[in-house]
C-alpha cells in the first residue's frame, strides 16, 4: 500500500512512457500530414470526440469506483481480521479456566494464541498464493506441520484445529458452554471474513471491466489528432499526448488496484498487518521476544 505523500516520477513514468512516446509519433505523423504535406481531408470535426471523450471519462470513473470498493472492502476486511484475532487470544487467555481445581487435563493456552498467530500468517499467504510453511515453523509443531502439508486450505485446517482446542478445554472442564459458545463465535467470525477475503481474490472485476477500457482508450487516443489538428495545428502532438496520459492512467489506476491479495505496491498491507496482530497477541502472552514492526520502505507498506 502507498503510504507516501506523492509518487515519484522514476517510478510512474517507466509505466506509461513507452505508450505516450508512440501515440506522440502518431500525433506527429498526423500533424505533419495536415499541416506539412497539406492532406487536409485527414481531419475530423472536434464535437464528436468531445462527446466520446466524456462518455469515456464516465465509464472509466465507474470502472475505477468498482475496483477502489474492493481495494476498501479488502483493507475493511483485514481491519476486522485485526480486532477479531485479538478478540480470539484474549477470550482464550481471560476465558479458559487454567486454575488446578477448576480443570482435570490442563491444556495450554498459549498453545491456542499461537495457532491464532499462525492462522493470520497462513490466511496471508494462501491469498498471495505463496508457500507458508517457512513461516509456519516459527510457531507450529513439526508434527502438525506435516499434517498441514495435507490440506489444501492451510487456514481452515488451523481453524479446525482451534475449535479442536475449543473441545479439549470443555472436556476438560476448563470451560462451560456459554463460554466456548462465546468463543467458537469468534471462530465464526474469522471464518466469514476469510471466506469474504477468498471471494474477492477468486473473482475478478468482469472481464469486460478489464478489455473495453483499454480497447476503448487506444481508439480514442488514435482518433483524437484527427479532431484537433485543424484547431490546433503544431501543438496538436503534445496536447494529444496530454490527453491521452490522462486517459491512460486512469485505466492504469483501476488495473493497479482491482485485485488488493497479489502482493503488489498496490495492495493490501498484510505483512504488516499479520505482523502487527502477531506483536499484540505475543503482548497478552507477556511475550518479551516481540518482533520488529513492518516500516514503510520508500513510501511503500507490504
């Protein structure tokens, strides 16, 4: 996610630099034809691609608005993961009773905060498809990592695997069912708001969002000297150029942030966010061996 205030030049104009330096040939090409050579027939009148222009401006912006809700619902949904995964250690720390009268089999707690710690970490790298045993052997036993090498949806073996936990406490009669109901809710909770994570990342803008736009601008963008050389006559390469950058960078934008789970400058901070949660819940472990926070790196969160 871009946190800076503004974005450098050496890192937006590498995208777009090559396409304005073509369609500025064209322009030229264009206004050397009409003006140079005198091929006025060329010319087309301005009141139609004005109106094209417009109708285009629209439907980029309403393109743009459906990828920004998904680019917000991800970062709403990992906000809530946030606050959810701290509600799951804490009601497990304060809930479970760990007092030698009050239980027969004593289970660890921390145990449950850790497959906590390792859930958001694993849900991370299951959206940016990424591997996530190297960070699962920070917190998990090998035994269980093995098992974990089984399943094809690694957080929802982990989720299992807590509500496991949820049996053994009461089992064990280190809990009552109020309680474990209170708990297994927020299980619930994390389970819908992976299932909203996994819906975003498996389904993607319409297709026709992602062909039209470009199709559409390119065509505007050839047309477009054709309906201002007659007007503008020289300048007609570099304020079609102009144009035509603003045209194409917001059908750039909306790419960039379509799809918020592909570990991009553009997407949603979840290394810092798992990394956050892990440093909260090690806290309420009264864990001392708290990793670093994830700073921002030349403007950019990951």
């Amino acid at each position: 996610m871009i946190v800076r205030d503004h974005l450098p030049l050496r890192r937006t104009w590498p995208t777009m630099s090559k396409k304005v330096g073509l369609f500025f040939v064209l322009y030229s090409a264009v206004t050397f034809l009409h003006n140079g050579l005198g091929v006025t027939w060329i010319a087309l009148p301005a009141l139609p691609l004005a109106v094209i222009g417009g109708a285009l401006g629209v439907f980029l912006a309403f393109r743009n608005n459906s990828a920004y809700d998904r680019w917000w619902e991800a970062r709403s949904l990992w906000g809530g993961l946030v606050n959810t995964a701290r509600t799951a250690s804490r009601q497990a720390l304060t809930l479970v009773d760990d007092s030698a009268a009050a239980n027969r089999i004593a289970i660890s707690k921390q145990e449950f905060v850790e497959l906590q710690i390792a859930y958001v970490h694993a849900l991370r790298c299951h959206l940016r498809r990424q591997n996530p045993f190297p960070e699962m052997q920070r917190h998990l036993p090998a035994d269980f990592i093995e098992h974990l090498r089984e399943q094809r949806n690694v957080p929802v073996a982990i989720l299992m695997e807590m509500a496991k936990f949820l049996r053994r406490y009461f089992d064990a009669g280190q809990m009552d069912s109020f309680r474990w109901m209170a708990i297994d809710r927020t299980l619930t909770d994390l389970c819908n708001l992976q299932g909203s994570c996994e819906r975003i990342k498996n389904t993607p803008l319409p297709r026709q969002y992602h062909y039209f736009p470009r199709l559409l601008v390119t065509v505007y963008a050839m047309l477009l000297p054709l309906g201002l050389v007659e007007g503008l006559g020289l300048s007609t390469p570099v304020v079609s150029s102009v144009v035509y950058f603003i045209f194409a960078s917001l059908d750039t934008i909306g790419r960039e942030i379509e799809n918020p789970f592909e570990n991009t400058v553009h997407d949603t901070p979840m290394s810092s966010l798992t990394r956050s949660i892990e440093i909260n819940l090690r806290q309420n472990l009264g864990d001392d061996r708290l990793p670093d926070e994830l700073r921002p790196v030349d403007g950019f969160v990951y």
